[in-house]
C-alpha cells in the first residue's frame, strides 16, 4: 500500500511543481499588491463554486491525493487569474473588506 501512495505522490508532485514555476513566471514583473489580488480572486473563485467547502466537509482531508487535487485547482486558477491580469483584464473583487 505504501508503494502506491509513493507513486500517486511522484506522478503528482513534478506536475504541481510546474504550476508553481508557472505561478512564479506569471507573477514576474507584476506589483506585489496585483498578485494580492489575483489571490484574492483565486479563493473568492473557488469559493463560489464551492471547491473549498466540499474539501473542508470531507472526513479524509489529510489524505493527499485529495491535498493535491485542491492544490492543482487552487494554483491553475491563481495562474490563469494573473495570466489574464497580464492580458490587461481587470479583476473583479467581490470581497470587501
């Protein structure tokens, strides 16, 4: 059983890996208040469709093919919301504080 949750953790790993260097590239150059921002619309995002919610109401959170799925969600989203911040979109913040 060990072997397989090894291998479920490697498979994963280098591809969540990419989404941070893409992470990285997407925010180089860009205002650190931006990338605040297209954070802030990632998780207001997520939370709209309820990702968040689903993960948290589940029983076996600590399982990490589960960790891994929100994480890979988590950073695709941030990724596409400063790729798009780039592209000259504004953000649309719902959440004021």
């Amino acid at each position: 059983m060990k072997k397989s949750q090894k291998f479920q953790r490697d498979a994963v790993s280098p591809f969540r890996d990419k989404l941070w260097d893409l992470f990285k590239e997407q925010a180089k150059g860009m205002d650190g208040s931006d990338v605040v921002t297209a954070l802030k619309q990632a998780g207001e995002e997520i939370w709209a469709v309820g990702i968040d919610d689903t993960y948290s109401s589940m029983s076996h959170q600590d399982d990490e093919p589960l960790g891994n799925a929100f994480d890979i969600t988590w950073l695709t989203v941030v990724c596409i919301k400063l790729k798009e911040m780039k592209q000259g979109k504004k953000p649309r913040v719902r959440i004021r504080n």
